[in-house]
C-alpha cells in the first residue's frame, strides 16, 4: 500500500511487504487426550513451548444429537449466530454505515473461514479467499498452499478421514472496530472461540465428551481499505492472527488440520492432568495462554 493514497495509488508493494502476518511455526509430539497449541504472532522466529496442562472430566454419556453437553459450550449460539457484530457507530472519519460495511464483510469472513462445511471438511479455501482484497489474496493463496500451519492461523480445516456431526459448531465472542494509521483505514478486532463436535468412528471407545469436542480460539485483526488505494487493494486484508486449539490431534495439527483428540490419543493420557480446569479454554475473554500441550 502507497503510504500516501493521494500521490500513489497505483500499487500495494507497501502494504504487502508491512502486512503478511506471521505465525509461529509449531513444534508439537504425541497428542495427550485433550490438549493446548497456542498460535503466537511472531516477527521472523517461533517460540514454541510446552506444559501439562491435560483436562479429564468424570466419564458421561455422549448425546451426539447434542454433542456439547457437558462441555462450557452448551448453551453457546450455534454456527453463524454466535458471529455477532456490534452496533455500528461513526468512527472518526468513518460513517456509521461504513464501520457497518466492513462489519458485515469482516463476518462474513469470519463465518466462512470458520464454519463453512465446504472450507472445513472439503478444504474449499476460495470461498475465504475471494472474499478478501483481490491483493491480499495474491498474498494469502500461497500460504494455503505452502505453509499449512500458518494457513491454520486463518482458516479451519478438518484433518482428512474426519468429519463433524450434523450439529453446527458452538460459537462464542465479539468484534469491534477503531481507525487505523493510514487514510481510509479501518481496523476490524474479531475474538472468538469455535467449538467443533466430530463424529467418532468408534463411539463406545469414547471416555469423555471432550474425546470428540475440539476448540479453536482466535484473536484476528482485519484491515479494512476504503478510498484513494488502487481498487485491488480496496477491501478486507487480515493482518493479524493469534490463538490457540485445546482439546486436538496433535499430528493433525502440526500438518495444519483439525482433529479431535480421541484419533491420536494414548493410552496413558487419561491419567495425566486430572482435575484442571478447562473452562477457560472455552472463555474467550481470558488471556491467551503462553504454553502448549502437545508433549
């Protein structure tokens, strides 16, 4: 992006070369029964680290009609209902009816790159893609197709052989906005945690809910370009990602994939870590945490 839209509005070099967000490459191991990988935003390197953190809840009988009893997910809105956007309201030199614009297209992002069936069990990322800045997907097309752990940090996909049961995911969180440091830019916040039910293969080897249950926290931020750019830039660019995934497969996950735990889990990992409190896993109000469990 020009620095400058009025005297320069022919190319979004700028823009590309400040704005490819990164993510910490992962470094995971055998999966325990249900575990914590935590996404952090780096500049250049990757921190990974890990701890014990391991949730086992009294064994209870699964309803796989509702899939998330039992878990702090319950009663969450389902699927695109949870994705709520705030009253929009003028934002510095923003209208009302523009923070609403790239209210609803930073939704819709979010709902496609989380909850569509077609990106999440078909790996469809065009339906994301297309829906960013026509040079943001310039720049985002090749993480999807080279670097499937950063790509993760963006969109959901389910580990291949795996598929979730007919119940939408649970979702819980918020977005809001705030101008950003450039003419004719604003920033979208988007907070929200994603909790998805997959259908075992193997039912009765279930020991507890969260055998099936997997959650993805993330913290995205979305650029949104309006006026003087070059009109491939105009539009939605995400700039910035950080979260977590408790309660996975961590082999799936170190490809860049969703699996739930119950498809890697081993055979001591139920005694490990009995009695931690997993709600704050499901709060997406809590800090970030700074470790991962895939030990």
């Amino acid at each position: 992006m020009p620095e400058d839209p009025q005297h320069d509005t022919g190319s979004a070099r700028s823009f590309l070369k400040r704005y490819r967000a990164k993510v910490a490459t992962l470094s995971v191991g055998v999966a325990v029964v249900a575990g914590i990988v935590t996404f952090n935003e780096v500049r250049g390197t990757a921190e990974p680290r890990t701890v014990d953190v391991t949730a086992a809840a009294p064994p209870i009988q699964v309803d796989f009609e509702r899939p998330f009893t039992g878990t702090p997910a319950a009663d969450w809105p389902d699927g695109e209902a949870g994705v709520v956007a705030p009253p929009a309201q003028a934002i510095g030199p923003f209208t009302a009816q523009q923070v609403g614009d790239a209210y609803a297209k930073v939704r819709q992002a979010v709902i496609t790159s989380r909850l569509d069936r077609g990106v999440l069990e078909q790996h469809d990322v065009e339906r994301y893609l297309t829906l960013l800045a026509k040079d943001s997907q310039k720049n985002m097309r090749p993480v999807f197709g080279n670097e499937p752990n950063e790509a993760h940090a963006y969109a959901t996909r389910l580990a291949v052989g795996h598929r979730l049961l007919p119940a939408e995911p649970k979702v819980r969180g918020r977005m809001w906005a705030e101008q950003g440091t450039r003419p004719g830019e604003l920033v979208v916040h988007t907070n929200f945690v994603f909790a998805y039910a997959f259908q075992p293969a193997e039912p009765d080897k279930l020991r507890d809910v969260m055998d099936l249950v997997a959650v993805d926290r993330w913290d995205v931020d979305y650029s949104v370009l309006t006026g003087k750019y070059a009109a491939s830039s105009l539009g939605i660019w995400p700039v910035r990602s950080q979260g977590f995934t408790y309660s996975m497969g961590c082999e799936a996950l170190r490809a860049g994939y969703l699996a739930p735990a119950y498809s890697e889990r081993r055979a001591d990992a139920a005694a490990k870590g009995q009695g931690k409190d997993r709600t704050a896993y499901f709060d997406p109000g809590t800090d970030l945490p700074s470790h991962s469990t895939c030990d």
